[in-house]
C-alpha cells in the first residue's frame, strides 16, 4: 500500500462519511486505527502478530494464576 | 514486531508510572482472548514522569496512529502533557497511552484500585476487574457496554469462588 492510500483511509477514519458503516464502526468503539495499520500488513506478519499478542495474553493470565495461589 | 512484554520491562526499567487498563488488563483478569487490541496504559501525568515516558519509548519509534504519514510528530514530555490520550504505533506494537479514563479518573484513582502482579520478574500494575467494569459502563459506547455481561459474570464467578 502506498503512503498516499494510507493517509487516504486514515482520512476516512478522521472523518467518515456520515451513515457510513466507517462511521458506524467508529462510535461503537472500534478502533479503526488499528484495524488500517494492519491492512498495511502481509498476511503473515498479520499472523505473526495474532501469535505474539496470544503469547502475552497467555503469560499475563499466567501471572495472575501465580499470584492468587 | 509485538512485544508488550518487553514494553512492561522498558517503561518499568525507567520507573514510569502506569497502570494496565482495557482489553488485555480485563484477559488478565481472566476475560476471553481478544488478540486485536492495543496495550492500553493509564500513565501519570506529572512532568517527571512523562518524560520518562518518552524517553523510554524513543527507541521504538513512536508514531501516532491516528494522523496522517505526513505530519510529523515527537512523542516528547511536552506533547504529552499538552495531550491526554495518545494511539501510538512502535517497534513493540499499538500502545494506547491514556491519561484519564471515563468513570475512574486519572492515574492516581486508576492506581488506587489496581494490584501489582509479577509479570516475569518485574512488578506491574493491572487495574481491578471492579474498575475495568465501572470504565467500560461510563465510557457508554456500545463495544464496552457489550462486553459488560462476561466481565460481570466473571466478577460473580470470581466472588462466589472466595466464598
């Protein structure tokens, strides 16, 4: 993706059409922000990430286990 | 790359004050999995420690997410204090930085009802289940007020289980 296509749908994020489901997203809660970053991303990185961010959740319940015991 | 494991390490190794709060802190609580989230942190804004927070963060290249690639932002202490809430991408993954969170205030009250737990070696603040829940009801948006039923009954499940 080119940098003009990103600051395109970081444009889009900014400021949605109104009635659009980018707009409906957005007051919902969801993050959209993120959601372009990863679109940036090959579908393996993407994957990789899944597997770290699993990996830190994994040991953060770890810990708390750990420290009610 | 994501690896907010090494985040807790490097802001704790620069004595930055913060808290965990949002999706992963409500996973450590025991709440579902949700591997599309940002490392949400409550920090302090006092002058000395935003700019530990920024000195820390410097080496990972922190960027804002939400602007566009052409304007040029430094994540120093005074955009921070300047600031309240900042989405930043880095080298260790989306970080949310957050001064003040709906229904519980900023770090001070957010720190008052968080435990400290050993996260390999080091010790982090994670904020309460009681306050996770409180902020996602006040934040009034409806990806929080969704989550409210697992959060709640975890809490239940997690108060019967001391009885």
């Amino acid at each position: 993706m080119k940098s003009s296509e990103r600051d395109r749908l970081f444009e889009l994020v900014a400021n949605p059409p109104p009635g659009s489901k980018i707009e409906a997203a957005k007051k919902y809660g969801v993050d959209l922000t993120v959601n372009v970053r990863r679109l940036l991303l090959t579908p393996t990185e993407r994957v990789r990430e899944i597997e770290a961010a699993l990996r830190f959740a994994e040991d953060l319940q770890t810990a708390m286990d750990q420290m009610s015991k | 790359m994501i690896d907010y494991g090494t985040t807790l390490k490097v802001l704790i190794i620069a004595d930055v004050n913060f808290v965990m709060v949002g999706g992963y802190a409500a996973v450590a609580h025991g709440a579902e999995i949700v591997v599309h989230q940002c490392l949400e942190l409550c920090y302090e804004r006092t002058p000395e420690n935003v700019k530990r927070l920024a000195t820390a963060l410097a080496p990972y290249h922190p960027q804002r997410r939400d602007a566009l690639e052409a304007i040029s932002f430094v994540l120093d202490d005074r955009a921070l204090l300047q600031g309240m809430n900042f989405k930043l991408q880095t080298d260790l993954g989306d970080i949310d930085l957050i001064g003040q969170l709906p229904g519980l205030g900023e770090f001070r009250e957010v720190a008052r009802d968080s435990l400290a737990v050993n996260f390999h070696g080091v010790s982090i603040r994670v904020a309460s289940l009681d306050a996770i829940i409180r902020s996602k009801r006040a934040s009034g948006r409806g990806k929080d007020l969704n989550a409210l039923p697992e959060l709640e009954a975890l809490k239940q499940l997690r108060d019967s289980g001391k009885k």
